[in-house]
C-alpha cells in the first residue's frame, strides 16, 4: 500500500501503523472524546466527568473518606482533595469531621449533588453503560484486565529513575 499524494487527504487505513500505535491512536482519539464530553457534561450539569465519577461514588458509599475515595478512582490524594473542594464550593459534597480524631473526614452529598448523581445518558458513563450493553460480560472483562495491565506498566515507567 502506497503513501497518499502530497496534498491529498487520506484516512487513517490509508496510514497503517502497527498494533501499538494503532492502539495508541485510538486511546489519543477517546482521550480527545473524553475531554469533550466532560467540557459539555460541564456546561449542562456544573460538573466535569471526572467529579461526576467522584459524586457518583460519594453516592454510592455515603461517609467515605477522602484518602479511601483517591484508592476507588486511582488517584493521588492531592488530585482527590482538589476535586472534592471545587465539589463543596459548588454545594455538592459536603464533609464532616468523624470521631476524636478531627482529621477524619467523611464525604457525602448534599440535596443539589444527590440530584446530580442520578443515571444520565447525556454523561459520560451514560455512553460507556451503552457500550458495555453490547458487549459480553467475558469481553468487558478482558478489556478491563487489558486497562490494568496497561495502568501498571506505565506505573512502572513513572517509578524509574531519570538516566
């Protein structure tokens, strides 16, 4: 298969690139998707699909506590202190100090948020629950033991230490 002509559109078959940049070339396409959608979910609902995720979550399992909340989602703590702060600021999450221990905190959702953590189609998750419907139970497995294994090589790649 020859290169398309200077100046000439091609497709990305007319490109083939091999199974690992193939791979990459979708994960940049639903990394792109995923960003536009969150901008719309922002725009709609006040909320990006990543703190959607996380008041989902906070739904699920009221009085979770930040550090437990960073474990479910894979993310720093840091991460999970900022998003969980611009959630109080918008009146959705709401967190209360647990025991003698003042530094415990639990997370829950207020009325607003509550209203918010209901199934969406318009959302994020909403278009991943219709993939997931097409899908069997065994491939939807496969593919969320690909992503991990994924997940820890590139983990892997952030430990190393510089040349």
């Amino acid at each position: 298969m020859g290169q398309p002509m200077s100046g000439t559109t091609g497709t990305p078959s007319d490109y083939p690139l091999g199974p690992v940049l193939e791979l990459l070339r979708e994960w940049w396409a639903l990394n792109h998707a995923f960003e536009r959608a969150s901008r719309a979910m922002l725009s709609r609902l006040g909320v990006t699909g990543s703190q959607r995720i996380a008041l989902r979550v906070i739904g699920r399992y009221p009085g979770i506590g930040p550090g437990d909340l960073a474990r479910v989602l894979h993310l720093d703590p840091g991460t999970i202190s900022a998003a969980v702060q611009r959630l109080e600021r918008a009146a959705l999450v709401k967190r209360r100090q647990t025991g003698r221990d003042r530094r415990r905190v639990a997370l829950g959702l207020t009325e607003q948020g509550r209203e918010l953590d209901g199934a969406d189609e318009r959302t994020i998750e909403g278009a991943l629950a219709r993939v997931v419907a097409r899908f069997s139970s065994e491939e939807v497995a496969v593919v969320r033991s690909f992503l991990a294994a994924f997940v820890e090589e590139l983990g892997e790649i952030g430990t190393e230490a510089p040349p």
